[in-house]
C-alpha cells in the first residue's frame, strides 16, 4: 500500500497542509517541523510526486540561467563556471535544478528565454551579465517574472535585484595603485563595451587618471572580447604607439592570458618593461608565468548571492528589488613593479 501525505502528517503529528508546505520548501516552516515531517517521510519511506505537485503549485523546482552568449564561448572563460557554482551550492540546498539557455545567436538566446518563461519551465531567472538595453531584462520586467542579474543593470537599477561589485570603485583603486607606483602611461583593456562592467570600470580608470592629473589619452584604451585572442590583438595596438603605455589595466584576466603570452613573443619582458594589473582572479591566474596581480571579485559569492536573491524573489514578491555588493580585493603577485 503506497504512503500518503496523511500518513506522514500522523506519524509526525502535524497537519496535512503542514507537510505539503515543508514538501513544496515553504520558507515560513520552521527548521525544527521541516525535520521532524521529513524524519517522519524517510521513516516510511515517502517520495513526493514533484510532476503532479508542480501542475498542482505551479512550482518546477527549476531556475533559468542565461548567458550573454553561446554556451562554448562563455565556458572559455573560467568567470562562468565559477558563476554557476556559486548558484548551484544555493540551488541544491533548496532542491532546486538549474536549466540554462542555449543558442549561438542573441535572437536564439532571446526565444529559448521565452520559451523558459511561457512554457513555466523555471520559477525564476539568473542573468549572468548586464548588457546596456537589453531585451531580455526588458521582456522579464514585461511579463513580471522573477529574475535577478549579476552585474548592474543600465536601466531601472532600483526596481532590478542585482548583485554587483562596485566595478566604478575597483578600477579607480587599481588605476590608483599602479600611479602610486610611479606609472603616468597607463593602458586600459576592456571588453565589449555592450556590458555594464566594462563602461563602469573604464569610467573608474578615467577618473583616477583625471585624478591624477595625467592626460587622459584615447589611444590608450582598446576594446576586445573577453577572450584570449582580444588581449593579443589589443597589445599590438598599444605596443604600436610612439609613447607606449608602462602599465596595462586589463578587464578580465582570459584577456590578460593573452596579453602575456603576446608580450612574451615580442620579447616584453612583465613586469620589468610593462606592469600588468588583471581583473576577476580566477583560478589560473595564480598558475599563469609570471602569476597575476588580479582583483579578486569574489565570483563564486556573486552567483550564491544571485540565487539567493532569486529565491527571495520568488517566495517573496511583494519584497522591494535590492541590491548586494560584494566585496573586491587586490591579490598582488608577480605582474606589477614600480615603474623605472
């Protein structure tokens, strides 16, 4: 004879709504009923049918996660892995799955979220980027669908839960550091400048430099993607100049891979001839030769931080939009020297 819900509101001496709540993960249940009702459903052995308990709450169990591009050129970057570690630590303590867009194109990437929000396949969406006008942030706001984005969004910021670093802050201080160590020729890489990150932390270098009172050069700032080959081509073009930078701010540490191994070949020698200060500190920047001097932004933090606030919105949504800033640090290592 099967066990049913009844069953395990008996043996744990609750109500039958009770178990339902605890079943469905309803955050007003105290910690000490959803132990005792699930003590009392392993006790006999009972599974929730998640099929018929998500046509009956509407509830998939299931969170979106969208890209900013197709899956194979984001999974370059070690930022998204790391990302999506930090959502899925969140998502498996709360029994969720995650379910990611696919699609090579910004239309394909486009439709498969409708087809996550019109088909009720997630309960609620991660944005993995913040992109300036974007249609998929402006669709999710259309349909009021849960949805939470890593990065700061261009528009609507205070009706948008997001989670950030202060992107402005990080690259004045970094500019910062490397004017402190004497450089006034400072070259700043940066990445599609589509995404809020980049323009936030091309803003931060500019207003140190003004600062400063260091002529704010346009040759010195290139634009690549984030990818191994951008930091490549960006270095000849600033290597080309008639008054080379001595410091390079790069973005995004894939790029500065990049960057090295490029300087590497023209025989520039890092940081005797050129300091380099790299952004997002990912795991091989510690393994790169010579290591990284990196900020590191807590990526993993980022991604747990998203789910939870995803979760909030989702169980709560009568909750104002809010956002969390997690916190940036300077590891120093072997690519920065005082300038000579």
């Amino acid at each position: 004879m099967s066990v049913t819900i009844k069953d395990v509101a008996k043996l744990a001496d609750v109500a039958p709504s009770t178990v339902s709540r605890v079943i469905a993960n309803n955050p007003r249940i105290s910690e000490k009923t959803k132990r005792k009702v699930k003590e009392a459903m392993d006790y006999l052995g009972y599974h929730p049918n998640f099929n018929a308990r998500s046509l009956a709450n509407r509830s998939t169990q299931a969170i979106g996660l969208v890209m900013p591009s197709s899956a194979d050129k984001a999974f370059q970057n070690p930022f998204f892995p790391e990302v999506i570690r930090g959502i899925s630590t969140i998502a498996h303590e709360q029994e969720y799955a995650l379910y990611m867009s696919t699609g090579n194109t910004e239309d394909e990437i486009f439709e498969g979220v409708v087809r996550m929000v019109q088909g009720r396949r997630v309960d609620g969406i991660v944005m993995l980027y913040s992109r300036v006008d974007d249609r998929i942030m402006c669709y999710l706001q259309e349909q009021k669908f849960p949805f939470t984005v890593i990065g700061k969004p261009f528009k609507n910021a205070e009706s948008i839960t997001h989670i950030d670093n202060d992107n402005f802050k990080a690259a004045q201080e970094m500019t910062e550091y490397l004017i402190s160590l004497g450089h006034e020729r400072i070259g700043f890489v940066g990445g599609n400048l589509n995404l809020v990150v980049t323009i936030d932390r091309l803003l931060g270098y500019e207003k140190a430099i003004r600062n400063a009172g260091l002529p704010y050069k346009d040759e010195y700032i290139v634009h690549e993607e984030f990818l191994k080959e951008g930091g490549q081509e960006a270095v000849k073009e600033l290597l080309a100049l008639k008054e080379p930078p001595s410091a390079l701010l790069v973005i995004d540490d894939v790029m500065s891979f990049g960057v090295l191994s490029t300087l590497n070949e023209l025989g520039v020698s890092v940081p005797g001839d050129l300091s380099l200060l790299s952004f997002n500190n990912v795991m091989l920047s510690e393994l790169s030769s010579p290591s990284l001097t990196s900020v590191d932004i807590n990526i993993f933090q980022l991604g747990y931080e998203a789910a939870k606030g995803l979760l909030e919105c989702i169980h709560f949504p009568e909750k104002p939009a809010k956002r969390v800033v997690v916190p940036f640090k300077l590891v120093e290592r072997q690519t920065c020297s005082s300038f000579k």
